[in-house]
C-alpha cells in the first residue's frame, strides 16, 4: 500500500475502531464523525458511441453551484456516506489478471495468480443512510451537461470531443465523485435501461446484444420467434459452451469498457481509494470491476452477473465479499424472473434469465413484506430510492438493524433446464 494512502485510510480507521454505536442512528449530515465521508460531484463519464472509448466531462462549479440550489434533494452536489474497514483481495497488476483470464479463455488453461489481501476503508453497507446516499449517487438526474468539455485519455486529454454523450444514447455512463482532499473517489454507473423500457439509442443495439450475451442462459433462445445473438443453440435445451465463449470474447464490449474506466480513472487519481457504485447492468458491470480490481463496490438492482463472471473467465479471487448486492424481491430482473415468452424483458428484446449474484446480496423481500407485485417497473432506481431506502425497513428495525443482513448466494441455481457442453454444430 502507497504511503498517502495508508494515511488516508487511519482517520477514518482510528475513527471506526473508537466508534460511537449509539450514533449511527443520527442523520448523517448534521455529524461531525470522521467514518462519514463527503464526496462531491467531479466528473461524467460516458462511452463514445463511434470508438468504445471512455470519455470524461468535468463538471464546472457553476454546475455545482446549480445544483446545491436544488432544494427538493432530488439532485445534489454532496453525499455523505459512512465509511468502514473491510477485507478486499487484488490481483498483482491488472496486466497479470487479463494474461490469466485470456489464457483460461482461449486455451482452456488455468495460470496461478496472486492475489493481495488488503484491508481497506469501504462504505458501511449495515447503515441505510448511507446505502440511501450511494443509490442516489447512480441515478443520472444530476446534471444536465450541455455542451460540456469531453474529453477522452485515450487520446490524450481531448477537449473538443465533438460526440460521446447523447442524451437519448443508451450506452454506460456515470458519475465520478471524490472526497475533498481525493483520499476516496466512487466511479458510478448508470445503466442500459432506457432500451429495456423503450426508447433506446444509436448503442442500444449492441448493448442488447451484449446483455443477451451474457445476462441469458444460451444467445437468448426465447422460443422460435426469436432470433438469438449467437449461434451456439442447438435444438432442444443443448448449448455449445465453447461457442458461447467464442461469440462472448469477440463480441462482448461489456466489461474491457468498465476495466478501461476503471483504468483511465486511476490514472486521474493515482494514489486513491476507488469504490464502484452502480444499478441494473451498471450494476453488474460495477461488481465485474470490483472483483477485478479487489474493489469496495455496491450495486442496485443488478441482475445476476456469476454466469457473466464464468463465461468470461474472470479469475477468482479468494473472496468476493467485498461486492455487496442491493435488490428487493419484486424486481425480476434482480430476481433472473424476467424471462418466458410474454415477459416484460422478453417484450423489450432482452432475456435476462440469470439468478445467481457474487459477493453478499442485501435482499428486501417487498413481496412477503411490503406486499409489492412483482413488475419491471419497480427495478428503476428512483423507485429504490423513494420507496426502499427513504425510510426505516419494519423487518429490519423489528431485529436491531438498519437493513436486511447480506447473505451469499450460496444455493443458487440458474439455467438448469439447459444442458451445456460440447455440441459442434
Ligand atoms: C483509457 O482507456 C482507453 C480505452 O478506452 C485506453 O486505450 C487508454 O490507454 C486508457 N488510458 C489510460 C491513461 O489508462
Ligand atoms: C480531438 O478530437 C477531434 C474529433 O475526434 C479531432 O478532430 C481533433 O483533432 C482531436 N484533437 C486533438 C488535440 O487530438
Ligand atoms: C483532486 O483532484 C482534482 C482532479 O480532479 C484536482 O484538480 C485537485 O487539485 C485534487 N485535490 C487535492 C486536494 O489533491
Ligand atoms: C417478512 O417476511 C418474512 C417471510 O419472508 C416473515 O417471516 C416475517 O415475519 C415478515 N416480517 C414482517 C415484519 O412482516
């Protein structure tokens, strides 16, 4: 670990192990307690819809300024977020993870790979407040960035980057917020969720493509009526695997564009304490990077991303349990539901038939507990926003805790009606 940030770590950790229980009840606004960390708004970032790049924005003071204005809270420039320690597990370089992904991907061989275990400062996910604050940090509705100065490191700070962010496009884009003296910085990402509920733009099509990939047990084989992205069906529940992960390596741009944003992003911020932050297939997407890079990472929403994780040959660290899934049970795109013919999902275009979640997932069951239906429409973030998190869970509270406990998802089981192997075509 750097020497800065090893300093940056004590206060907040000295803070936690001298602890005040009796005070996590309290607003976290209003405390002076150095575990609450406050971030503010510093960068978009989006994907270049004509090279995959990612690209960033600055957000201007005056920007913020507008924001802080907002009274309703419904977007703002500051977040407070209770911070704790936890384990987290990093491979070596990043360098080492791809050579041994790649190896395991395309020539079925398995590398060794050091992890390093490091105790790190990440958010305290037992405190509602706090995961309150950080799925508000994922919903877009912060700043409308009009003609905003893009620029992209790929191609060295380029500052008249003509496109990138159009404001119907339905590629990945997010926010980067920082601590003030930069010792933590949260990367978040929004979602592909404008073509899941219509709409959708000029990337929607190879978003879809790419989510069908790998959120859908064979190249979304619905029934006859659909085409599938991939070609590895073959006829009744038989799925090539090495088709699948032929199409998945030259297809797929999902996760080398959270790996680069993650990248590009630690080159702004060299000697940072990164977390990822992200809803739906940001979400997903977000666990992917955190898992990578041995990240604090919270998700809403997200569907189940261990099949993805398989499918393209993450290496597995020797825990996952600093990833932690928030979603709710009526939600049946978290829940792997949104499948069958007349879905809602398979209505938009998307299959989403996985189930199985790594890490630890906080599930609130509204189905038993709120009498929630379950509906496509309550996976939006808002809804987890004003309906979720805005106020005391009874369940929880009923047993001393702010929120559900996170469990793994150790029985899970998803596509088992499929048989996969080795079928040539
Ligand atoms: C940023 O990401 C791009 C790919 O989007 C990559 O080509 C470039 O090397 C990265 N830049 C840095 C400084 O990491
Ligand atoms: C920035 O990007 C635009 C469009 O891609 C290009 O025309 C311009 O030459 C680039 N500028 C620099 C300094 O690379
Ligand atoms: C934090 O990072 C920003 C770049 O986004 C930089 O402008 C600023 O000076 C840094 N602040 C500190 C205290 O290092
Ligand atoms: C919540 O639902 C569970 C079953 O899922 C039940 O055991 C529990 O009593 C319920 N709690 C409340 C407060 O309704």
């Amino acid at each position: 670990m750097r020497p800065t940030s090893v300093a940056s770590f004590l206060v907040p950790l000295v803070s936690w192990l001298s602890g005040d229980s009796s005070s996590r009840h309290n607003e976290l606004q209003t405390t002076n307690d150095p575990s609450v960390l406050q971030f503010e708004l510093r960068h978009l970032h989006a994907v270049s819809s004509s090279t995959a790049h990612v690209i960033f924005a600055d957000v201007s003071p005056q920007a913020l300024k507008t924001l802080s204005s907002d009274t309703s809270g419904s977007t703002k420039s500051s977040y407070s977020v209770r911070s704790r320690l936890g384990k987290t597990y990093r491979p070596s370089s990043f360098a080492a993870h791809e050579r041994a992904r790649l190896r395991s991907l395309r020539f079925g061989e398995n590398e060794w790979l050091d992890w390093d275990e490091e105790e790190i400062i990440g958010p305290d996910v037992e405190s509602r407040e706090t995961l309150l604050e950080l799925a508000k940090m994922t919903n877009n509705a912060y700043v409308d960035p009009n003609d905003p100065a893009w620029y992209d490191l790929g191609d060295g700070w380029n500052a008249s980057y003509p496109f990138g962010w159009e404001p119907d496009a339905d590629g990945f884009r997010g926010h980067v917020f920082a601590t003030p003296d930069n010792s933590t910085v949260i990367i978040s990402i929004k979602g592909t969720s404008a073509g899941l509920f219509g709409g959708g733009g000029p990337t929607a099509k190879r978003d879809k493509l790419n989510d069908n990939l790998l959120f859908s047990c064979c190249c979304a084989r619905i029934d006859w009526t659909w085409t599938t992205v991939c070609g590895c069906y073959r006829g009744g529940w038989k799925c090539d695997q090495t088709c699948l992960e032929d199409a998945l390596a030259s297809e797929s741009l999902f996760y080398p564009i959270g790996t680069n944003l993650y990248n590009n992003l630690t080159y702004m911020y060299p000697h940072s304490n990164i977390w990822m932050v992200g809803h739906s297939l940001g979400g997903a997407l977000s666990s992917l990077v955190g898992v990578t890079f041995g990240l604090p990472t919270v998700t809403f929403e997200s569907p189940g991303e261990r099949l993805a994780a398989t499918r393209l040959h993450l290496p597995s660290p020797p825990s996952t349990h600093h990833v932690t899934h928030i979603y709710h049970t009526a939600d049946p795109i978290a829940m792997g539901t949104c499948n069958g013919v007349l879905s809602s999902c398979a209505l938009g275009g998307y299959a989403m038939e996985t189930a199985c979640h790594l890490g630890k997932s906080i599930i609130y069951d509204t189905v038993s507990n709120a009498s929630w239906t379950v509906d496509i429409r309550t996976h939006g973030i808002v809804n987890v926003i004003e309906r979720l998190l805005s106020d005391p869970w009874p369940p929880s509270v009923e047993v001393g805790r702010e929120v559900p406990e996170a469990k793994a998802d150790v029985d899970c089981v998803e596509c088992f009606s499929w048989e996969f192997g080795d079928f040539p075509a």
